[in-house]
C-alpha cells in the first residue's frame, strides 16, 4: 500500500520525506493522540482522529490544527475509518492490539506505529538530531530518567525527559532550540508496536532495561509477551547496552539482542563490579566501564552515606543511580559531575516519600509502587513494617510478595477492589499476622480508615508504608491521587494526636 501510488509508508523516515495527503488514523486523543495528530498535520497529512471520548477543549484543538474528530466506542470499526481508506494507523500508548480497529488494520497490512516510531522517523527536523537514551524496566524507569536527564543537564547538555513521563516525545522533536540528548522512558506498551517495520526500529545511543517481573500480564497475555516487548529497547543500541547483574532476564535480553557493531554491554549491580560493570565496593560505588584501566581500577562516583542524604538511600533506588550513571558516562560525563548532581536531585512525590514521623514511627508514601516487584523493594529497605496494600492486580500473583516479605511485618491493611487474593495469600503464608480490610466504596473513607487501623496497630519503630502492589485506578484517578490522600489522611490524624502530646517529635 503507498500514499500516492508509488510512495511506500516504510520509506517515510524524516522530517523532510513526502508526508503530503498520507491518510493517517490516529487513534486516542490524551496527550499523546494530540501530539501525533499535531505532528501528522503539520507534515502535511490527512488526519483522522478516533477516541471512545474526550474533553471538549482538546475537540476544539483537533479542529484548530486541522484535523477530523470522530467520536466511537471503537468496540467495531467506525464506518469512516473504512472510508478514509488509511495508509497508517498511529495507536497512543495503553490500546490493545486485540482493538477492533487495530485487527482490521493488520489483517489489510496497514502499518501500525506508536508515537515513538513517528517520534524517531521525523526527529531530523532540527539538525542536528538529539542522541536518544531509552530506559524501560518494570520499576525504576521513571526514577532513573530523572537521574539520568538531572545528571545530563549538570553536564550542561541540554536534555528532555520524554515519553512515557515528562513531555511528549514529538513535542520534544518539534522544539525549535533543539536538544543534545532525549532521555526516553518507555512502557512495555509503547515497546510493543516498535520494531513493525524494518526502516523505522530505533538505533539509540544508549539503552537499559532495570529489571523484569510480571506485571501488565493482562495486557500482554504472558510474562514471555511482555518480557519479548521490554526486550526491544536493546535492538540497534549503538553505544551501551546496559543491563541488571541481579536479573537474569536483562542479561539474556542484551545477549540475544541485535545491536551495533561495538556497542558494549555493561552490567550494573548492588554488588562488587567487574571489569566493564557498575557496582558497589565497601560503600562507594564504582565504575570499571568507561575507563581505560578498568581491569584493575575503578572510578568513584559516590558513596551510600551520600545518598541516604539525598534520599537516595534504599537498595532499589541505588541500583537506579548506578543504572543511571552507567547511561550518562557513556556520555563521558565526569565522575565529579555525577557526584555533585546526584547531592542536588530530588525524587518524585509518592516514591518513598517521607510524609510524617511521630511517636517514632514513620509514615511512607511509595504510591507509586504499582505491581508487587516494586512493593517487594520498597519493603526491603525497612525491617518493620505496617503494610497499607492492594488496588487492581492487573492479573498479578502475589502470594511469592506475601511469602517473602511476611517476615517483616507488624499488621497488613488491605485496600482495594482485589483484597480477596490478598487476603487468601495472608492466610496461607502468615496466618498468624493482623490483617485488617477496609472495606468501604467511598474513596473519599479509603485512606481515612486506612490510616486509623494502621496507627491503632503501629509501634515505635515501625514504618507505616502505603506500598501497594496494585494499581490504583478501582478507587483513585490514578497513583499520585492515591498517595495525595494517604498524605493528607496522615496529616489530619497526626495533627489530632499533636494537640494532645507535646512531645517535641509531634508535627507541628
């Protein structure tokens, strides 16, 4: 199929190739949807845009750039779809490919890209192109794309987090200024729909994938979909394909993957390093990589002590600054550099976000630990622990989570649409641990009751850490909501108990 007669969709790889009167098909409209169909429209393309729904402004905005809006439930092929006769269709991030419109597609050999394969094709439109950095792995990516962006622009390159977090990646190839380096975290969605055609795969500079455990299995259909999804994030890395010591599956990904010639795998890890890795020696972390006499010298870059200042501290978030350090000094960034960056970032809210400590006990927001790999993380870094836990399990098991960190907790305190796995996993693997539900529909009562039960339970020296395991979106907009109103369910009930203690400790 071809746009005009003799042109190939697959030979469209830059701003300046033959976009003109391309019937497009863009499918959603948040903002990555708009950020396509903006692109689409100014190359010069036909542009239709198909969504279930969405908000009356961004409607007005696709009649303002030029493009078609059609509303439908996409539960069938819409009859214009048909009629537009498409020569791509442009999928945003979370459609699944069983979707009525992505099947007709691929049954008619239309191409089907995410915005990351338009993103790469067209990222010539100012020269020269920024070198792209892709990070991806169930937890961390977003922790380590800040490190790695913040490290990049201490350097004083200038630098976008783009993606699946930050701005959208076209936008960020349309900016007039331009960048030296994108920095571009990349969800297993996203990652299934490169590599569709053989002209449009990425050839990053650098690229890493953290770590590998089920999550999404809903989505992908397998753990073997979605490990096969992550694993593109190495294909044609041309610098630095950096992979976990501690995680098999990223090292067999690196060792299967088709990369440059010269591209060199680099391994990062919580432990000694070897020659070519990243990793940590008496408290100091090190790189034997990029370094000429790494056989038997390594580089300091910073110490635990360092970190556990700028709450970089937890075992989790160490192997995300090493990951990240292995990214930028594939750069050449120097190691004085990296020091000073990491003493000036900051992580996210609701990343193991110290909310209140009273009473000697500490109260945590890790809302943003979605699926049980990253809950495990979180609750390693402390030894006893009230666990606020549950929400959507995306089709997870989670009883390995129970088993495993039972140990070292005080009480559990259930939450969520799927409390019913979690409270079978309690009764099997710690019969004999407090486990409390909370059981209203009210969202607004969730963190409320939430917070009571756990402080009734709580003693000095426990961590009350809001870890969910699960997604959020069954009671909450989504992970940040959820951990605003845990914050703020902490905050009241604390301040009550401040007006009858006036120990020093109390919040004021």
């Amino acid at each position: 199929m071809t746009a005009s007669g003799s042109r190939s969709v697959d030979e469209l790889t830059s701003w300046g190739a033959d976009w003109r009167a391309l019937r497009v098909v863009v499918l959603g409209l948040g903002v990555t949807g708009f950020s396509v169909a903006d692109t689409l429209v100014e190359l010069g393309s036909d542009v239709l845009v198909v969504a279930a729904s969405a908000k009356e402004e961004q409607k007005q905005l696709v009649d303002v750039i030029g493009a078609t809006y059609l509303e439908h439930d996409l539960a069938s092929v819409p009859d214009e779809v048909v009629t537009l006769g498409p020569e791509l269709v442009v999928v945003s991030p979370g459609f699944h490919p069983d979707n009525p419109v992505l099947v007709w597609a691929a049954e008619r050999g239309i191409p089907i890209w995410g915005d990351i394969e338009l993103a790469w094709r067209v990222r010539d439109k100012v020269t020269p192109a920024a070198e792209w950095v892709l990070v991806t792995g169930t937890n961390g990516k977003t922790t380590t794309t800040q490190l790695a962006t913040h490290l990049l622009e201490a350097d004083g390159r200038r630098v976008a987090a783009v993606g699946n977090i930050g701005i959208p990646v076209l936008d960020a190839v349309r900016y007039p200024a331009g960048f030296d380096v994108l920095v571009v975290e990349l969800s297993s969605y996203q990652l299934h729909w490169l590599g569709q055609t053989p002209n449009g795969t990425l050839s990053p500079w650098a690229s890493v994938c953290l770590n590998v455990a089920d999550d999404h299995l809903d989505w992908h259909g397998s753990r073997e979909g979605y490990a096969a999804a992550k694993a593109k994030v190495y294909t044609n890395t041309r610098v630095a394909a950096v992979y976990n010591r501690a995680d098999e599956a990223t090292l067999r990904m690196v060792e299967d993957a088709e990369v440059i010639d010269g591209c060199r795998a680099i391994g990062f890890g919580l432990d000694a390093p070897g020659p070519s890795d990243f990793g940590v020696v008496d408290g100091i972390l090190c790189d034997r990589a990029f370094l000429a006499e790494r056989a038997t010298t390594a580089l300091e870059l910073s110490t635990r002590e360092e970190l556990v200042s700028s709450g970089l501290g937890a075992p989790h978030l160490i192997a995300d600054v090493l990951a990240a350090a292995a990214l930028v000094r594939s750069f050449g960034v120097e190691p004085v550099v990296i020091r000073q960056g990491l003493q000036t970032f900051r992580l996210d809210e609701h990343r193991t976000e110290v909310v209140a400590e009273f009473a000697d006990i500490i109260w945590i927001d890790d809302s943003k630990a979605t699926n049980p790999h990253a809950a495990a993380a979180s609750l390693r870094a402390h030894q006893s622990v009230v666990w606020i836990v549950g929400g959507l399990l995306k089709g997870v098991d989670v009883n390995d989570l129970v088993r495993v960190q039972s140990g070292r907790l005080t009480a559990a305190i259930l939450i969520g649409e799927d409390r019913e796995a979690l409270r079978r996993a309690f009764e099997r693997h710690a019969p004999e641990l407090p486990v409390f539900e909370v059981d209203t529909d009210d969202t607004k009562e969730v963190m409320p009751t939430a917070v009571r039960l756990s402080a009734a339970v709580a003693k000095a020296g426990d961590v009350v850490l809001l870890a969910p395991a699960a997604a959020s979106m069954d009671q909450f907009t989504d992970y940040a909501d959820r951990g605003r109103r845990f914050a703020e369910a902490v905050r009241e009930y604390l301040g009550g108990a401040a007006d009858d203690d006036d120990s020093p400790s109390a919040p004021r």
